[in-house]
C-alpha cells in the first residue's frame, strides 16, 4: 500500500522508479517516470490496462517537450498558446523515449502546480488512477483497493472538482485532427495556425 507523502518524497519515488497517485486538475493519475520502461510496466500492470492504450505525458515546460520530441513550429505555436491548460498534443518523439509508454509523444503541461512540479526532472504518466474501464477517481478514497496495493506512494490533495478532460489533437501536415473533443476547440487551434 502506497505510503502518504509530500511532494519532494513523491519526486525522489518516482525518480527511483516507483510509481503513486497524485492529483492533475482533472483527477487523480498515476505516476510514473516516462522514460524508465519498467515504471512504465507497472502502470499498465497495476491499471490492468491493455498494452494497445499507449499512455500520455506531463510535461513541466516547453523546453522540457523539445528535450523529448521533434517539435514542429506549428506544435510549438500551439503549445506556446494553449499550455498550461486542457489540450493534450501528438507529436513526434525522440528516440530515447521508450516505445512502451507510446509510438508519439502524447504531453500536455497541465494548470496543476502539483502535477507539473512533479515532472521538474522528466515528463510523468498522466493515466487516471483506476483500474482500466472503471470510474474516475476525483479523492484518492474513489481508488479501489486492488490499485492501491500495486502503488509505491499517495500524494493526497483532498476531493478535486471534476474537471473536463483535455482535447487531444495532432497536426498533420498542416491540418489539425482532433483524437478528443474537449475544452479546446478545433478552430481555437486552426485560428493559432494562421497566424
């Protein structure tokens, strides 16, 4: 059972490889390096998430992004416009970061101080902290037990309002495809683009 911690402690975790609960502006998620592979095993492990729902990043900053990926001027437009906030991006990632957390970079930079200070050293896993196709967890007492027994720490923030999910959207050679209707809308982004 994972143990309550501050955020320094839930940093070093995670550096170590460990994996917990911590709250984003959404809901509570799990996190994970997202560059250590074997944190990334047991996410999908403790999840029971199938490997064929690639997992999404946090990012702290735009310059963190770049030092993961191979941003384009029109990802970096958007990111410099919509970030921190709900747009979660597809991009293209560099070679060191593992295939098992996904074949793109999938980040956002989130509005919660806690989820983005938790990603100060690299990107995290943002996957709610449930168990794969069960309800959304909005206080760390919604997480079914099973889940807890796989997590190595807890960082509790209380109940968080119910946020709405970010937009997921890709840009394809110029044009922009929405994976996820959310708060940012496709013309918000195309207007972006023309600039």
């Amino acid at each position: 059972m994972g143990m309550e911690v501050g955020i320094k402690q839930a940093q070093k975790q995670i550096q170590n490889g460990k994996i917990g609960v911590y709250p984003t502006e959404t809901a509570y998620g799990i996190a994970a390096d997202a560059l250590n592979k074997e944190a990334i095993e047991k996410v999908y492990s403790a999840k029971q998430r199938p490997k064929s729902k690639p997992l999404t990043a946090i990012c702290y900053d735009l310059d963190q992004v770049e030092q993961h990926s191979n941003l384009t001027e029109e990802e970096k437009k958007l990111v410099e416009e919509f970030m921190p906030g709900p747009l979660t991006l597809v991009v293209e990632k560099k070679d060191h970061v593992p295939d098992n957390l996904n074949q793109s970079f999938v980040f956002r930079i989130p509005g919660s101080d806690t989820a983005r200070e938790l990603a100060t050293e690299d990107p995290i896993t943002a996957t709610s902290a449930n168990i794969s196709g069960q309800s959304t967890s909005y206080s760390v007492g919604d997480i079914s037990h099973d889940l807890l027994e796989e997590l190595d720490f807890v960082l509790d923030e209380g109940e968080l309002s119910e946020g709405p999910t970010s937009t997921i959207a890709e840009v394809n050679n110029g044009e922009v495809v929405i994976h996820r209707e959310g708060p940012v809308k496709r013309s918000d982004l195309e207007n972006v683009l023309k600039r």
